[in-house]
C-alpha cells in the first residue's frame, strides 16, 4: 500500500520523541532531520518538504509546546495537522449541478487509468447519491478505448453513449449532453482522450470538449506510480484547463505517494478520489486527515465504519443484533457475517486502518488472501440444517463426514467452533453493553 514506507519512517522518529517530558530545540531539529529525509524518499517535491519542514519546525519550537506538559505528543499533533494541511484539510466533495445533467470531464495522460475510472466513478454517484449516469467514449484515437467503456458500462449495467471512432470529440461530448437530457440522466461522464504526454494538439481538443460542455467538474486522473511526474502533469493540465479535482490511481499498487503529498500543493486543486484497488468499487473519497492519521499509525476507523454502512445491510444487522441479545445466533448467521466481511476489501487491509496496527508485530508479513473465509464457509456449508442451529450436536463421526465433504482437516473443524463460541460470548457481551470500552465497530457484527 501507498504511503507504508515513509509511514514506517515518520513513525520511527515520532516514537522516539513521544514520551519525552522535555524537548529541546536540538531534539526537534533531529526530528525535523530524519521527516525531511523521510518526505524525500518518499518523492515529495523538494520545496513541498522546504515549507511543510518550516511550517512545522516554527509551531514546534513556539512556547506553547516546549513548556507544556506533554511537548512530544503536541509536536506529533503539529505533524498531523500540518500533514492534513499539506493533502488539502478536508475532504472536498464533487460540484453536483444543481439543475441536472452534472457534467464531469475526465482527462489525463494515456495510462493512467482514465477510462476505468471513469466507471468506477459512475458506480460511486449511481450508490452515494443515487445518480443516472450515461459514460460518454470521447477518446476516438486509443484503439479498443471505446470497446474498454462499452465493456464496463455493460458490467455496471450503465450506459454508454458512441458515436464510433470517426466523429470529433467536441460533438460526440455535443450529442451526448442532449442525449442525457432527453433521456433524463443526471450525471454525464466525459472520457476524453489521452496522450503519453502533453501536447498541444490534446489540449486544443480538451479545451473545445470544456467550451461545449460546460462541465461542472474537470477531473485530473493521476498514475500515482509515476511519482514526481505526476506532479508536472498535474500542473500542466491545471495551467491550460483550470482542473477542478484529481484522482489517484494506483495508490494500492508499490508507490512512494508522495504525489499525493506534492499535487495539492503545487496545483492548489483537491485530491478528490483514490484508487484502492482494481476493483469497480475501489475508489474511495480522499480525506487529508484519516491518511494523515495513516501514515503516523494513528489508524482510520471512520473510513472502516463507512465502508461497512455501505456495505452491511440494515435490517439484517437489527436481526443479528437480536439474535445474538438471545443467544439464538447460529452457524447460518455467522456464514451470512462472512458474506458480508468479504464486501469490504481484503483483511490485511482493514486491519492496517486499526489504530496501532503498526504496533502489532508481524502484521506486515501475514498474508490474507480471503481463503481462510472461504475455508470456514466450505466447513459450515458441509453441515446440515440441524447442524448449523445446533453445533453442540457434532459428535467425532459427524465431524469427519464433514472434513470429507469441506476438504479441511478436524483440527479446522474444532478451531472454527471453539472460535463460534467464543466471539457468540463476546458479541453478546457486546450487545448488552457489559464489556468495558466502546467497540469501534459499533454493532456491525464483523466476526473478528
């Protein structure tokens, strides 16, 4: 995952100042020392480290922090903030038109994941806001672009609008936006050609496709791999088009991020989305504060919890809820808790968003790959009705008929009921409030 090198970094030398009852200016300016390096690995551009390095060091050194009770957790607390401050303070939504269709114009360098962002993106208004969007197939030059839009409109179940590869983008995007309002489609997704790198010939072309549209958002996609790179095209394509947001993709993939820490600075423009995973579902909103957070092994429940209210049906949860304040919860409930574990991203994932994960050792090299779910619902599945509402039953020649039938062994088998047991105690502890300390999962019922 992005960010997990200088993460590492940042923590490291904010550990080493945390508890200390005093620091001095000599203390900060070795902090100052070892974030800078750690800023420039991560291939943050030169004078974004310069000013966020001042920033910080100049509220450190202020007397406020140095004679206060705790000075290394208020100069951490400044290197969050300031952190926030430099990815954009807060989330910055996407301009809706408020008389519908909403325009969004999607442009970029060739590579960098235009096209497919631009369904997933349709995928994320059509869930967040209930949108109708129509993706429009305005690159008529990059061969199997259009056939790659048409292929994900047809697994998103949203249309696309073509007019092949022989007419101009500038009236493709035209017939489009008519199209949508006859129609009565509220969102209209532009997907605008690209070259290997900026040209005049593609900015001509860009601008024309603004002049006609209008659109409410110009949406910058960024292949965050490309590191410093990134951030020229991003100024570039902000010079001549007055981009309103960017996206970053690949921000799943083995990137430094320090783009992500450069373009807001540079462009002065919001990062608006991250792409987490090659996934349809995988963009996400991009909130400065919970990276930040991130980054320094703060954690980043919120973003879990989102995640899970958008995935984890309502009523059934009350239902759950009920059953476990009963003890009615069975082996069929806790299969159905799995289903709904798997729709929120890989394991290894949400554990990194725990607040102190980064403590934990060994979390880094343990692998999830969603077997292991997959192992536990091929046990239960091998049980019978009768077996599932009553695990107390399963006796040695029960158990073996079903390590035959899940292809797993025994040991399996008695580790997955012991485990039934117990989180069936602790969620019900959970539910009736008895347990010490609020669960950060609130009643979602995640069985782990």
């Amino acid at each position: 995952m992005a960010f997990e090198g200088l993460g590492e970094r940042l923590q490291a030398t904010m550990d080493r100042i945390k508890g200390k009852g005093k620091v001095t200016e000599s203390d900060v300016k070795v902090m100052m020392r070892e974030v800078r390096l750690a800023l420039l690995e991560a291939d943050v551009n030169f004078k974004v480290v310069k000013q966020f390095i001042n920033d910080v060091k100049e509220r450190a050194l202020g007397q406020d922090v140095m004679q206060s009770l705790t000075p290394g957790q208020q100069v951490i607390k400044i290197v969050q903030e300031e952190l926030t401050a430099l990815m954009g303070g807060e989330n910055q939504k996407l301009n809706l038109a408020q008389k519908p269709p909403t325009v969004i114009m999607m442009v970029g360098l060739q590579g960098a994941g235009k096209t497919t962002t631009a369904g997933k993106l349709a995928l994320y208004l059509r869930k967040q806001f209930n949108k109708k969007p129509i993706l429009v197939a305005g690159d008529i030059y990059r061969p199997a672009a259009i056939d790659q839009l048409e292929t994900v409109g047809k697994q998103l179940d949203i249309p696309v609008f073509s007019l092949g590869d022989q007419v101009k983008p500038e009236e493709i995007a035209e017939r489009a936006l008519k199209y949508a309002k006859e129609e009565h489609l509220d969102t209209v997704i532009v997907d605008t050609a690209g070259r290997l790198h900026v040209d005049e010939v593609l900015m001509n072309e860009l601008k024309n496709v603004k002049e006609i549209t209008e659109p409410d958002e110009i949406m910058l996609v960024v292949d965050s791999m490309t590191g410093q790179d990134a951030v020229n095209v991003a100024e570039s394509f902000n010079d001549l088009l007055d981009i309103t947001g960017v996206t970053l993709t690949k921000l799943d993939g083995d990137t430094r991020g320090g783009a992500a820490l450069s373009i807001r600075s540079v462009t002065e423009k919001p990062i608006k989305f991250i792409g987490v995973s090659e996934k349809m579902d995988g963009l996400e909103a991009f909130h400065p504060e919970r990276m930040a957070s991130r980054i320094l092994g703060m954690g980043d429940v919120l973003s879990i919890i989102e995640k899970a209210q958008s995935n984890i049906d309502e009523e059934e949860q009350k239902a759950l809820e009920k059953k476990l304040k009963n003890s009615s919860f069975t082996l069929d409930d806790f299969l159905s808790q799995m289903d709904q574990v798997k729709t929120l991203g890989p394991l290894d994932e949400l554990l990194k968003m725990m607040p102190g994960a980064n403590k934990i050792k060994g979390l880094d090299k343990m692998q999830f790959s969603g077997k292991e779910i997959d192992h536990v619902q091929a046990i239960i599945r091998s049980m019978t009705l009768e077996e599932r509402e009553h695990p107390e039953k399963l006796n040695a020649s029960r158990k073996k008929r079903i390590a035959k039938g899940s292809g797993r062994s025994l040991q399996e088998i008695n580790r997955l009921l012991k485990q039934f047991n117990d989180m069936k105690k602790m969620m019900k502890q959970m539910t009736n409030g008895k347990k010490k300390g609020k669960n950060p999962f609130g009643n979602m019922g995640l069985p782990f």
